[in-house]
C-alpha cells in the first residue's frame, strides 16, 4: 500500500523503488494499492482520448503491466485518486468490486478533500481500501475525526456482504490524514529528527493520541513511526520547510489497518461458529526520501495477510488449446459455476501477456453461445470462436478472460498461450 501527497506535480520518471519493485519483496506481491492526494485534475492535452485522464495512473500502468499486475479498479474525486492493481492470474478471485467518494471539503460540496474507497471480495473475504485527504493544519484534530466520522457513516456498498466500511473483514485505511506533532516546538521537533529519537515525538502526534481517545480509531493498528516525518518539505530537497511559514515537520502521511472482530453472536445451537483467523502482519511500513517532486514524501508498506479460507475455484472455467497456428483453432470453450449470473452482455477477451486494464483486449467475442442456456445448465460446455479478423497479427503470448457485466469484473482467466 502506497499514500503520496504529490503536491499537483508531474510525476517522477522512475517510481520502482517506491513500488519496491527492483528489491524481490513486490515480486511476491499479489496486491498493489495506491492513494493519491493533490494530483492535478487539470485534464492534459495528449491524454484527451486515454481512458485514464491523469499522468499518475498511465504512469503506474505502464511501469506495473511488464511485471504482470492490471489495474482492477481506480475512483478518482478532484485530486484524490485510488488505484488497486494485481496479478492477472487473481482477477478471478477479485469479486462484487465497489467504489465509493465522500466530499468533505467546503462542507461536503468540495472534493479537494474527503474519502475514496475501493472494496472487494478477495478470495471469498470482504476487504475495503480507504484513502482520504483530511482537513490541514495544526488545531483542526477533532475537524479531521468529524470527517473520517462522516466518511464511515456516509460510504454504503450494495449487496449483504459488507454494506458500509467497518463491515469488510479487513480494511486499510491511508491518505495524507494531516495529523499533526501538539505542543512540541519546531526546535525540539527537528532536533529529534536530526538526533534520531523520534520515539520523542510519537506521544505528541495527534493520531497516536487520538487511537486512544477516540471511539471511531476503535482497532485500527499501525506500525511504528521509524521513519522521519514526511511533511512539510522544500520541493526539490529534502530539508524540512526553510519558508517564511515554518512549518513544524508531522507524521501527516499515514497507513492503517483494521481487522473485523469476530461476530460475538453465537452459532446455531448456541456454539460460536468456528472461523479461521483472519492475521494481518506488516513486512515493512517506510517513507521514501528519494522523491522530492512534492513537499510531501511518500510512505509504503507491504503486508503478509492470511485469510483463514480461499475460494480457489473461477466462477467461469476456459478452456483453450495451448497455440494458435491456425484461424480455425482459435475455439474457446468454457463452463460457468452454478449460481452464477450471466449476462448477454458478458464477453471473452483476448489479452497480450502484460495487459494494463480489463478494458485493454486486443479483440473480444460476446459469450453467447449456440446451444446455450440448455447446455449451461447441466454445466456443460459452451463454445465461442474468434473470426479470423479478430486475430492479431503478429505471433505472441496471450491470455483470455471471461469478463462479467453483472459484476464488472473478470470471472475467469486462461493461463498464457502462443498465437
């Protein structure tokens, strides 16, 4: 998980440390998410008929699809964005994907700032992404705990899953949250940091505070602080604020998590029902110097989370012959689950190995077939063909995709073969 404030720069040329991406630790990432606060919402010329209208998102795509990762969902409110990025190979497990944003600026009439969310259904749990950019300055606490109220209370999701925040197993919550260091003075502040005891500062910062104090932080953990505040900066340097505002240095970037507590209410005849323990353990939680495009510097963290069950089995199972030598074997078989909703609008992509988006196919079939629904219900097979124009030209890998209109996601997915 990723929280940047950029500050309406441009973006950087090179973002692989910040995603961890040249270190091992995110090659054996299945999840990238990432929260952006204060991206330019002016609409740039050359990305006018991009479906993403903001450098930051084409940036990420471009640089995470070499290493196998699709963006599953993005929900942009003015200058907060939020973009959720996996695996291609997990985009059938990725289900029931909601977005939702809450204004909380100028009285909720303003998007400069509030909350936007991304929840799923990952492997059969319900988990929510949350990103917010709260209210700044020193004195606005209880103004940031109001807001963060109002965006538990205001966000509603469909279905019986999860229907608001605090009811998805595992949720993360992360922005520039704009808690502040109380009652220390500048001098104390920076001394700290250039002396590398910044456990000083911990029971000064507001949010630490407050997760004692406060009802709604109920269970939110985070981890510790080992890194330098990552707000106010001079832009292009790493010194803290030299203007004449002197700002004092905070912790106002910021990542956490909260894990469900298990339903008190007892099972059928009066036992609890047995769950598994959902564990959530943080790998590493660090702020990254290197970016100095912003006078904020971006925070990560990686997770290891353990769910306590997985549905392992795709909602749509496709099958395909392992090459392509000839127009006529271009044949795709496939059987859906029972139970699950299908649409005549549904339809089976084909992908180049490194695709960006679910809407970045090189052609598509509609997944109607023939001997339909009579065959679909004994869980036979269905067959659809690609025409010989809907090929692509030069030989490659690729991969197909059962994608659902009902559920705007991906339901199956094929393993890479040659064209």
């Amino acid at each position: 998980v990723v929280t940047w404030n950029v500050g309406t720069a441009m973006p950087p040329n090179d973002v692989t440390s910040l995603l961890h991406l040249n270190t091992g630790e995110a090659n054996d990432a299945d999840m990238i998410v990432i929260g952006l606060q204060e991206v330019n919402s002016k609409i740039n010329k050359r990305l006018k008929d991009a479906l993403f209208t903001d450098q930051w998102s084409e940036l990420f795509m471009d640089v995470l699809s070499p290493f196998h990762f699709v963006l599953v969902s993005t929900v942009r409110m003015q200058g907060v964005i939020l973009l959720v990025f996996a695996k291609y190979y997990h985009l059938p497990f990725l289900q029931d994907i909601q977005t939702d944003c809450t204004r909380t600026g100028l009285g909720g009439y303003w998007g400069n700032k509030g909350g936007v969310s991304v929840r799923l259904s990952i492997f059969g749990h319900m988990v929510c992404f949350l990103n917010c950019h709260l209210p700044a300055h020193l004195e606005k606490a209880e103004q940031r705990k109001e807001d963060f109220a109002t965006i538990l209370h205001m966000q509603q999701f469909e279905g019986h899953a999860a229907s608001g925040i605090l009811d998805h197993d595992l949720v993360f919550w992360f922005g520039d949250l704009n808690f502040r260091i109380e009652s220390l003075d500048i001098r104390f502040v920076k001394y700290a940091i250039d002396s590398n005891i910044l456990s000083q500062l911990w029971e000064k910062d507001q949010l630490n505070i407050a997760k004692n104090t406060w009802p709604v932080l109920s269970g939110f953990q985070e981890g510790p602080l080992n890194f330098p505040p990552t707000f106010k900066f001079d832009v292009g340097t790493n010194k803290y604020d030299s203007s004449a505002k002197k700002r004092k240095p905070a912790w106002t970037d910021r990542i956490l998590w909260k894990i469900k507590s298990p339903s008190v209410g007892l099972g059928v005849g009066g036992c609890r029902p047995s769950r598994g323990i959902l564990s959530v353990s943080q790998l590493c939680y660090c702020s990254h110097m290197e970016y100095t495009v912003s006078d904020h510097k971006p925070v990560a963290a990686i997770f290891a989370v353990r769910f306590a069950s997985k549905v392992d089995k795709p909602q749509v199972e496709i099958y395909v012959a392992d090459e392509w030598s000839r127009p006529e074997q271009a044949v795709v078989r496939y059987k859906v689950a029972a139970g699950f909703h299908r649409s005549s609008w549904d339809w089976i992509g084909l992908y180049r190995v490194g695709f960006r988006h679910p809407k970045d196919y090189v052609s598509y079939v509609w997944a109607r077939s023939d001997d339909g629904e009579r065959c679909l219900e004994k869980q036979l097979c269905a067959q659809v063909m690609f025409s010989e124009e809907a090929l692509p030209k030069g030989k490659g890998e690729y991969i197909l995709g059962y994608y659902s209109n009902t559920s705007s996601s991906v339901a199956g997915m094929t393993e890479p073969f040659q064209v």
